[in-house]
C-alpha cells in the first residue's frame, strides 16, 4: 500500500471535520423539531417523496449497469487504452 500524502491527509481531515459539524447539525435540528406533529398530507408528501427517490435511483442505477454492461461507456472514453486483438 502506499502512505498517504500531505494533500490526501488534509482531504480525511477536511472531511471528517465537515461531517462531525453535518452531524452536530442533524442532533439540533432533530431536537429544535421535536414538539412538531405531521399530519395526515405530511406523511402522505414523505412517502410519495422517499417512493419515488428510491424509483429514481434504483432506475438510474440500472441504466448505468445495463450501459456498463452493453459496452456503450467504452465507446464513448477516447482516453481508454484499447487493447490490440490477439492473433
């Protein structure tokens, strides 16, 4: 394996530090939210809205298998080295 560079080190801790803030953020907004009731078109706009996210990303994911799979990305990257046939 190869170490880690400077760069890549200062990435992780970039990283790290935006998702611990992202999660100090999710704790107050769920306790600032937690006297609010959802009514009966709340619920109904939820799962109509997390039903169709998922339609949509199973969907898309699908399509880029099938692509992947069809040989069409391989087309379509010029900067592909192509392999010469074998004889």
């Amino acid at each position: 394996m190869q170490r880690l560079g400077t760069g890549q080190i200062i990435l992780l801790v970039v990283l790290a530090i935006l998702l611990i803030f992202t999660g100090v953020w999710a704790v107050l907004v769920w306790n600032a939210s937690a006297g609010v009731e959802i009514g009966k078109h709340g619920w109904i706009a939820l799962g109509l809205g997390t039903f169709f996210s998922l339609l949509i990303g199973c969907g898309l994911m699908a399509l880029m298998f099938f692509s992947s799979r069809s040989g069409h990305d391989a087309q379509a990257d010029a900067f592909r080295r192509r392999e010469p046939p074998e004889t």
